[in-house]
C-alpha cells in the first residue's frame, strides 16, 4: 500500500468514514480511507504538545497558557521563548514547595501576565548578591501584568539590589495588582517592585508588608516612572531615601496615592517619599516617621514639585532638617499643601502651610486653594481628614473597607460635637 497506514474498523465504537460501492456478485463492500503516515504522525506530534504544556492554551491573547499549578508556574522560567506569550491565572497557586532559591526567576518578560483576581501564596526567594529579585526578576518594554495578588511573600534579597515581591525591575505595565509579607534587600527594594523605570507604569495597586533597605518604599523603591491611585499600609525600616510609599522619587510623576503606615530611617526619610526630584500631586501620608536628618511627614527631602497633597503622622529627627510636611526643600516647589501641626508634633517644615486638626477637617481649608472635592477628593466635614476618590464613601480609617472601625470613628466625632 505504498506509504499508508491501513485502518480497520472495529467491531465497537463509532463509525468512521467511508465509501461504499458495489463489489462481486452486487455484494456492497466497505472501503476505508487511508491516511498518510507523516500526517498521522504531525497530528499527533501537534496534539500532544499544545495538551503537554503548562495547562492548556497557546499563549496568543485569545488563547494564552493557562497556569493552574505551581508547577505551572515556575515552569515557565524553564521557556525563556514562552516570555514574550500571554498567560492567564486560572485559580489562586500555593508556591510553598519552592525555597530558599528553587522557584525559577521569570524574564526579562515582555508578554501579557493577567492574574484573573488570583492569587499566588507564599512565594519565598532567598539569596545573596543577586540583583533583580521578584516573582518576575525584570519586565520589558511592553510586558504587562495586571490582576494579580501577591500573599504571604518572604523574598530576602541579601546584598542584592532592586527587589520586590512581584518584580524586581519594571520596565512595562503594572495595573491592580497587590502584595502582603515581608521584602529586604541591600537597595532599591520596594514591597511590589523594586524599580519602576521611565515610560513605566503601576497604577491601582497597593502594598501591606514589612519592607527594608535603602533606597526602599512600601510599594516601590527607585521610581522613575508613573504611579497612579496607589497605597501603601507597609511598615518601612530603612538606611537612606526611606519613604512610606517611595524610597526616591526621581524624575518621576506620583499622583493620587497615599501610605498610613510607619517609616523608620536615617537620611531622607518621608511618610510618603524619601526624595523627591520631580513631581507629587493630590497625595497624602498619616504614619509615624522617624529618622536622623531630613525627615518630613510627606517627604524628607525635595527639589521637585509638590502640590496639593498633605500629611498628618508623627515626625520626630534628631538632625537639624526635621519638618512637618518637608525636611528639607532644595530649591523645589510646595503649593497648595498643608500638615497638621498637633498630630505630627511640629510647627515647622520646609514647605507647606501649618493648620490645627480642626482646619485640616474642614473643606474650606483646601477649596480656598483650588483642591478638586468633585473628581478627585472627598471629606467627611469636621469629622475625617481629606480622603481620595479612589477610597470607599465612608472609610474613614483609609483601610480600603466600611466596617464598624469606621462607624466608631463617625461616632466619635459626633460625640465631641455633641
């Protein structure tokens, strides 16, 4: 039969394709159809490889890799030619089995990683001298990741440098994802990224983790691109450029974000940033800060602009630069900006415009310098401090929730007025 591979019908099953005529005798005979041996053999090659990766899907944006298992998961650092392809989350993974340096680092990836609203749990990287340490060690010009929680991290970069929980240095697109647990590393170490270079974004993304270095923030450490609708509730302990939100702002634009939680440094130490080079707009910051020299409640040092935003935590220093709102301004611009002189301590800053508690909860306060309480702020009057749109009606403790925490807090201030 030449270069054909003969098919018999089974007594069983289904019925296959075939001709019928008639053969001797007006008897109807059955004839099969052969099939080429080579195609056979590519059908079979093509079926088993598209079934044998990760979970399915071809990684094309209508049909990516789907990732179901840890094992998934880090079998794509093993496809350095599956980086540039589009994956997709489809249930929370639990990387536990992976220690000390066993998970395989993806990148440089220039793909499409879309978490789906799952997360990935307990991913643990501990090393020394590496230097882009994170779930994806660097994103490319192009790369995307976006809807992916980050729980329970325990990265420990030690002498490495540009850490973070889901990647160490961005080059591309970061959009609602988050990270929890603790990140350390030698510098440019933040609690979900670890640099955000020019023509980068993260936006609507948020950090609650223990971080610390220098060069380091709650969410990231060396900014030189965009940062939009981001917080931080991480606890920061740091050296130098030690901020609540950003280690050093530099060159790059921070616009609606805030961080509640408590920074601890030594030089250029911020409730919001460490150091500011370029541009902050309509942000906030109400943790305890605690430092040396140039320590400010919304920024420790800046010779770029400021506008519209205020601060609200505790500020101690021991140095000469120690300010309520600004350490130290070097030649940089503060407009429309305030801090609360009772809460933080201080009666002087860098920049700014002192205010009593009572001022900084009445919106008069800000209108009168042209903030935006339709698109961009909102605030309880005489009961709660400024709160971004981007925050719940009602969450007057800026945890992201309306729980009873925040009933007690109305209740409170309804007392006093009463």
């Amino acid at each position: 039969m030449g270069n054909y591979l003969k098919l018999v019908r089974p007594r069983l099953g289904g019925p296959l394709r075939r001709s019928t005529c008639a053969g001797p005798r007006g008897r109807a005979v059955v004839r099969i159809k052969a099939i080429p041996i080579a195609a056979a053999l590519l059908l079979l090659l093509i079926t088993q490889t598209t079934i044998g990766k990760y979970n399915g899907g071809i990684g094309t944006p209508y049909d990516p890799y789907r990732i179901e298992t840890p094992e998934d998961l880090n079998d794509i650092g093993n496809h350095q030619d599956d980086w540039d392809k589009n994956f997709i989350l489809v249930n929370d993974v639990n990387l536990a089995e992976y220690t000390g340096t066993q998970f395989k680092i993806i990148g440089p990836f220039s793909g499409v990683f879309d978490g789906n609203n799952h997360k990935i749990l307990n991913f643990t990287w501990s090393s020394t001298g590496r230097h882009n340490i994170g779930l994806f060690g660097y994103v490319s010009v192009g790369g995307q990741i976006k809807n992916l929680g980050m729980e329970i991290v325990d990265v420990n970069g030690v002498n490495g440098g540009v850490v973070g929980a889901l990647v160490g240095d961005n080059h591309g697109t970061i959009t609602g994802c988050y990270s929890t647990g603790n990140v350390a590393g030698q510098y440019d170490v933040g609690g979900l990224v670890g640099t955000n270079h020019h023509g980068s974004t993260v936006t609507n993304c948020h950090s609650s983790s223990r971080v610390s270095g220098s060069y380091v923030g709650g969410l990231i450490g060396f900014n030189i691109g965009v940062i939009a609708n981001c917080y931080s509730t991480s606890s920061v302990l740091g050296t130098d450029y030690v901020g609540g939100l950003v280690g050093v702002n530099d060159a790059g634009e921070i616009a609606n974000c805030y961080s509640i939680g408590s920074v601890s440094g030594r030089y250029e130490t911020g409730g919001l940033v460490g150091g500011n080079t370029r541009m902050i707009t309509n942000c906030y910051s109400s943790g305890s800060v605690t430092g040396k020299d140039y320590v400010g409640g919304l920024v420790g040092r800046s010779n770029g602009t400021i506008t519209k935003s205020y601060s609200t935590g505790r500020v101690m220093g021991t140095g000469y630069h120690v300010g309520g709102l600004l350490g130290r301004n070097s030649e940089g611009t503060i407009e429309a900006s305030f801090w609360d002189i009772e809460t933080s301590g201080q009666l002087k800053s860098a920049g700014g415009e002192p205010k009593t508690t009572a001022e900084m909860k009445t919106k008069n306060t800000f209108t009168l310098f042209g903030w935006d309480f339709v698109e961009v702020w909102g605030i309880g009057e005489h009961q709660t401090y400024p709160y971004l749109r981007t925050e719940p009606v009602g969450d007057s403790n800026h945890d992201k929730k309306v729980d009873f925490l925040d009933l007690a807090i109305l209740a409170s201030h309804w007392l006093e007025e009463h």
